[in-house]
C-alpha cells in the first residue's frame, strides 16, 4: 500500500500530478524534495495552479534522515536525472515503488543503475498541456499516465501503483506494451517539443507554418523508422493519433522545450535529437531533420 510520496522536480509536471496526489489522498504524506540551497531560494515561493494558491511540504534529505517512501516520483528535467537519484535514493528500500515522469525512451534503466529495477514501473505522461510559468502552473487538459511493465517481477509493483492511482483519482492506464508506448510518447516529442522550439511558436503555429509542419513531420518520421530498427513497431495510425492529440491541445500553449527557451533555459535536446542522432550511429538510421533540430537548438542556447 502506497502512503508516503516524494516527489522530486516542481515542474508542469510534478505541479500537476503532486497537486491530484495533495488534494485526494485520504492518509499519509506528500512532499517535494531539494537540496538545501534550491530549497533556500525557493521557501517563500507561492505556488499557482491554474490560479488558485496552493502550498507543498518541501523536504531536503537532511529533513528526511531515516525516512523512507512508499512512491518515488521523478519528475525532474533530463540534465538533472542524476542529481536527483542522488537525491532521492536513501529514501527508498526494496518495497518502495519509483516511477520516472521524463520524456524520452532511457529514463528508467538509468534509474535501474541504482535501484531495484523490479520497483521501477515504466511511466509515460501522455494528453497535458501544461504550463509553468515561473511559479504559476496552468493547464486545460489533464492527459493520463500511461503505465506498464517489460516483465513479471514488476506485477506487483505495477498492481500497487495502479491501486493508488485509482484512491486519488489520478488518470492512468495500463498498457500491456509499454514500449511501444513509450516509443510513441517519444515520437511526438521529437517533433513538437523541437520544432516549438526551432520556430519558436505555439501549438498551432507549427501547422500553420508550412516549413515549420514539414520539419515537424519529418522528424516524427525518423522516429518511426528508428523505432522499427529497434524492434519496436510504431505505425501510420499511431502517427495519425498522436497528430490528431497534438492539434487538440490548447492552440496558443507551448511544450516544454519552448517554455525552456523563453525562460533562458537548457534545453532537453540530447533527450530528443541528441539520442537519435546516437541510435543513428548504431541502427543505421538517417535522421537528416533531427541533425538540424539538434544544430539549432544548440545555436539558440548559445545565445542566452
């Protein structure tokens, strides 16, 4: 039974979910947990969530000695993945169950370098258009996590996840092939988070710009190819899906690598052309529009 939750990483989507998680659970503890000095920064923060104040436990590890979790929820950038399992690892134990909210394909067996991988459910955010603008948070549409496992010692792992989701009203599925979900979580990233970026516009800007929708399709594309190299079969009627999910997002909203460079801030780049152009070199795999998405996102944050 899951009671105690850490969360670690205030982004759109630790905000969101942490805030379902605060306002539904019946017992036990949700808390945020940082370092001592980002924790100093930001103690006076007062967070928004679609404009309604709302405030969360924050934790150091310091506060927590001793302390362990029954749900670890990672919900950092790609760049701070390893701080935050350094972080957040003497909070667990062999019962604790971890789950990863980053985008892309590799998340998870980074975690299993240091945890239990039998504890680590495969996750893939999937549906939101959430936005965090420094401390405020807006969103329409919730969207789902989508959660899964690659083999039978994550069951009961995956069972008790799925209980808790379901005592806070937390929208998730079940997926009996996570990879292809992940891989087709991935395929839409690749092409809306870079190209918002790149062309620096909004959800709808990116099918109202014919170069911008190319590039945008393009990319998508190399992943479709690439994920078929990799044994993974992601189709025409998923790529059709994930467009129609894409235009049904709020028309002037960003994703988080747009959100990123208005902000001034690293990008997650090597999550999305950085591993292509890595799996390109080992599949063989052309990914001519992700070498340029990479080439240019890298211009941008040079400029900051």
């Amino acid at each position: 039974m899951i009671k105690n939750v850490c969360i670690v990483g205030m982004g759109a989507l630790g905000l969101l979910f942490g805030q379902i998680i605060k306002e539904n659970r019946s017992t036990g503890e949700l808390f945020f947990l940082m370092d001592e000095n980002r924790k100093k920064r930001h103690e006076k923060d007062i967070y928004t969530i679609n404009g309604n104040e709302v405030r969360f436990d924050v934790k150091t590890p310091k506060d927590t000695a001793g302390q362990k979790v029954d749900l670890l929820i990672i919900a950092t950038k790609y760049d701070d993945l390893d701080d935050a399992i350094k972080l957040s690892k003497d909070l667990t134990d062999k019962s604790t169950v971890i789950i990863s909210l980053l985008n892309g394909i590799t998340s998870e067996e980074i975690l299993a370098e240091t945890f239990d991988r039998s504890r680590i459910i495969n996750c893939v955010p999937i549906g939101m258009d959430a936005m965090r603008d420094n401390t405020s948070l807006t969103y329409t549409k919730t969207g789902k996590l989508q959660i899964g496992i690659k083999d039978g010692s994550q069951r009961d792992a995956l069972n008790t996840l799925s209980d808790f989701f379901k005592s806070v009203d937390l929208p998730h599925e079940i997926c009996e092939d996570i990879a292809h979900a992940m891989w087709n979580k991935y395929m839409m990233n690749v092409g809306i988070n870079q190209a918002c970026m790149v062309y620096e516009t909004s959800y709808s800007g990116v099918f109202n710009d014919p170069v911008a929708n190319a590039d945008l399709k393009g990319a998508m594309q190399e992943v479709i190819d690439m994920a078929k190299a990799a044994g993974v079969n992601i189709t025409d009627e998923d790529y059709e899906a994930d467009m129609k999910i894409l235009k049904g997002l709020a028309p002037d909203g960003y994703p988080s690598m747009r959100q990123d460079a208005v902000a001034k801030r690293k990008s997650e780049v090597e999550m999305f052309a950085g591993e292509m152009i890595r799996l390109s070199e080992k599949y063989d795999v052309p990914v001519p529009v992700n070498k340029k998405f990479y080439q240019r996102i890298r211009e941008i944050e040079a400029a900051y």
